[in-house]
C-alpha cells in the first residue's frame, strides 16, 4: 500500500475497494466515454474504452483487460500491481499481445517481474513493454502518440504521459508543482487532463497531502487560471471520504472551475 493511504476502516471502505467498474456507467468527457476506478492507495485504473486505452492498471477491473494499451504512471502498487494478471488474461483469451509504456525508471524491474512469473506460471506472458524517459515519444499507432512528461511524487523519476491526439493528459500522482512546472504547458493545455486530489476538505492539510506526494483540492483551486483544458477529471479520492463528501466538494467548485470539472467516484 502506497505511504500516507489509510488501512480500511470499515465494511464500506473494503468492499468499496474490491468493486468492478464491469457494470458502472461511464462518464462522458468531450465526447470519449471515460471509466474505472480509483481509490487512493486501493486502486487506480482509468479507461478510454473507445481508444483502447488503460492509464494504470491497479487490481486489473475486468474491463481493463480488453484495452490494447496500458500506460503506467509509476510502481506504487496500488496503479501496477495488477499488472502480470492484465498480460495473463489476455493470453488465455488469446487476444493479442498488449503494448505497455513504463517510466524508463522501473523498465528492467518490471522486466524482472515478467520473468519471475514466467518462471512460476509457465506461461510466455507475451507483451510489447516500452520505457519512456522524460521528454520522449512513442507512437501507439499511426494516430496516437504518447509523450512523457515529468511529475512530482515520493518515489523518483515520475513520469506520466499526454496522447496526442486527441489530447489526454494524465498525471498519476503527483503533488501541485508539476502545475507549475513551465515544461508541463501541453499538459495544462490538453483537452482532458486526468488529475490526482486526494484530499478535498480541511480535515486534512496542505502540508499533509505534499509529505506523501499527493495534491489537495484548494491547491488547485489555487491554480486554476494555469489550467486551461477543456474538462478536468479528478481521481485517487482517499478513502477516508464518501461519495457524497466528493460531490459536495466538487459542487462547490469556484466559477474558473465549476463546469468543466468532473470526479470518478466508482466503487465509494
């Protein structure tokens, strides 16, 4: 479990965590279909169904399985830890091998990984795995391409990626600087930006939040004229809050903000 997440408390919290995104309705965001979940320091997987594009892979839902590309943001294991199941399940449904892009950072690790399941499934584990360091490019396909950019979180070499086009951003986590960051000003720009706030109320401070890494809801309210994308997609809500306490905060959003911001709350 990632440092600075909270052990479940209750029944609510546990089984919140374990929930499938098979059923849930997505959101619609500029016109892409958008779904998931994300639960700080459970789970973090965000879907593009109509690109076939997973962002993390978290516990791997089911519905992660059929995108064809799987891009991981960092090693916490609450955004890889499904990772060997979502290359495993493929192969028994005999779909193609999935490309996945990993920060450069944690490539030969996750190398190592892949053959040390090999080695206990006796399984080829077939995959197409990309490192990207900051600044690079790849190619998904002829329209699609991703580009790293750096974040700023508790473990080094944060690197999470923008599709060009049709312009997503996303950020994993990541405390407020990568915002203002001058080399982020794409990012900023995206028309989707898929951002971390874990903390949105005052029972847990600023200062809390950076100690582990992570982004608070007033600093970006603090921000928000650096933010000129089209809709911003909040994720990684601790578990600490209900769906409702997520909804009132987001609702009260100020004018800069309110309207084009939206929260993934599947499975609180």
């Amino acid at each position: 479990m990632e440092a600075g997440t909270e052990v479940p408390t209750s029944a609510r919290e546990i089984r919140g965590s374990d929930k499938s995104s098979k059923t849930a309705k997505d959101l619609e965001i500029e016109g892409y279909p958008v779904g998931g979940l994300s639960i700080g320091g459970h789970e973090t997987c965000v879907l593009f169904p109509t690109l076939k594009i997973a962002f993390d892979i978290g516990r791997c839902p089911p519905r992660a399985v059929s995108q064809n590309f799987l891009l991981i943001s960092h090693a916490h294991m609450d955004h890889i830890g499904g990772l060997p199941m979502y290359v495993a399940t493929r192969g028994l449904y005999r779909m193609k091998p999935p490309t996945i892009i990993v920060p450069i950072s944690v490539k030969e690790d996750v190398e190592k990984l892949f053959e040390i399941h090999r080695k206990m499934d006796q399984s080829e584990l077939k995959h197409n795995l990309i490192g990207l360091d900051v600044g690079e490019e790849f190619y998904l396909r002829k329209d699609l391409k991703v580009k790293a950019f750096r974040t700023y979180h508790v473990i080094p070499s944060q690197i999470t990626y923008t599709l060009t086009e049709p312009e997503i951003a996303f950020t994993g986590d990541t405390m407020s600087d990568f915002i203002i960051d001058e080399n982020n000003t794409d990012v900023l720009r995206a028309k989707i930006l898929v951002l971390e706030c874990t903390f949105v109320n005052d029972s847990i401070t600023v200062e809390h939040a950076r100690d582990y890494g992570h982004t608070h809801l007033s600093e970006i309210i603090s921000h928000a004229e650096r933010l000129q994308n089209r809709a911003i997609l909040l994720i990684h809500f601790s578990a600490r809050y209900t769906v409702e306490e997520i909804q009132q905060a987001v609702s009260t959003l100020p004018h800069s903000l309110a309207g084009r911001t939206y929260a993934l709350t599947e499975g609180f």
